[in-house]
C-alpha cells in the first residue's frame, strides 16, 4: 500500500470512496485497486505500458499482467480507435463504472427493503439471523420482489413450516413458473387444486370399474 499513500500525498489525485471501501469485495487485489487508482486519475486514456511502468515503478511484466486480469474480471476494456487513420488502444472504465452504479443500486434496494426484514420477523416471532438475511438479500438479486418473498413466507405457514429451505424452494418454483403476485400465486393454487381433483376422479373410476372378484381369485 505504500504506492497508495505516496499518489495520496499529491492532492490532485482522487478516489471514489465507493471503490475504496468495497474494492476487496469486488475481489480486487491491492495491485489491482492501485492500478485502477491510477487510471481513474489519469488525463489521458491510451494505453501506454511502459508509462504505466514508470509512474507505479513497477516491472513492464506486472503492468501487462495486472491490466489483462482487469479486463478478464471485467473491471475494464482495451478499445481500439482511429483518429486521424492512425490506430490508438485506449483504456476503458466504463466497466468499473458500472460495477459501482451497481453497488449503489444494491444498497439502495437493502435500504428499501428494510420493511420487508421486518415482515418476516413479525411473521416468526424472533430476530432474523445474518445468514437468513443474506438469504433474503440473495432472494431480491435472484429478480424476486418483495411481494414474492412475503407470499412465498406466508405459503410456507400455511402449509404449517417456517423453515427457509421450504421458502426457498417455493421462490424457485415461483421464479421458474414465472409467479410473482399474489394473483399468480391464488390462479397456481386453483390449477394445482382441479388438477388434483381429475387425478383423485380418475383413480376413483380406475377402482369403480376394477374386477375384484376375479383379482382375488387370480391372486
């Protein structure tokens, strides 16, 4: 972290407090933070290897190595362009910026989801565990509303479990199915119901016109 504090003593250079706080959660290195760093506080954007080298006093080797695991992780782009006929590889950021607009839409959405902890936790009687509200969180990454996970609990009591497993389940089902109001939810209730109505009739039609009699003797 050394190179780090040395770039902070130049006040010109800045850093999302975004991407300084979550960057080991993104699954960045500290290299990798670094050369990020610095290419959000660079003027120009071409890709210029031996520069890089220079400014980071770092090995050409390391400079190439880190930006081509940048841009397998999906933290950046090398861009060929034209300008003038003359071809120019430029780097990209729009990638990382796109990754922090997501952080901030996620912790927007954990906000706003704060009524829905506290649904579940009036529905069960007890404090939600950390491992039961990450499973919530993964829930709502997983496309499903807050409306889905409040009816998918609520099925689960009815058929007598609280258990987060039996949610689960059902919030797969649902999402495969395409279920996601509670309108979906009571029309899925009724087909299950006719459906096993016909199944109950034909078995009871099967049994009526079965010759015991001859089954008996025959056994």
């Amino acid at each position: 972290m050394e190179q780090v504090l040395e770039l902070l003593k130049d006040r010109t250079y800045q850093i999302p407090k975004l991407l300084l706080f979550n960057y080991r959660k993104l699954g960045l290195t500290d290299q990798e933070f670094i050369m990020l760093f610095y290419l959000w506080n660079s003027e120009d954007s071409s890709y210029n290897p031996k520069q890089i080298s220079n400014n980071l006093g770092i090995s050409l080797n390391e400079v190439l190595e880190i930006i081509n695991t940048l841009s397998e992780k999906g933290f950046l782009s090398l861009n060929i362009i034209k300008i003038n006929n003359i071809r120019s590889e430029i780097i990209s950021l729009d990638l990382l910026y796109e990754k922090l607009a997501f952080l901030i839409l996620k912790d927007e959405t954990k906000k706003d989801s704060s009524n829905l902890f506290t649904i579940y936790e009036k529905e069960l009687g007890r404090a939600l565990s950390p491992t039961e509200i990450e499973i919530i969180h993964g829930w709502l990454d997983s496309d499903a509303t807050e409306e889905m996970i409040i009816l998918a609990l609520k099925e689960a009591i009815y058929n007598g479990t609280t258990h987060f497993r039996y949610i689960d389940r059902i919030i797969f089902e649902w999402l495969k199915k395409g279920i996601k109001t509670k309108e979906d939810v009571e029309k899925n209730r009724k087909t299950f119901k006719k459906n096993k109505e016909k199944e109950n009739q034909k078995l009871f039609n099967d049994l009526d016109g079965y010759d015991w009699l001859n089954d008996s003797q025959n056994s």
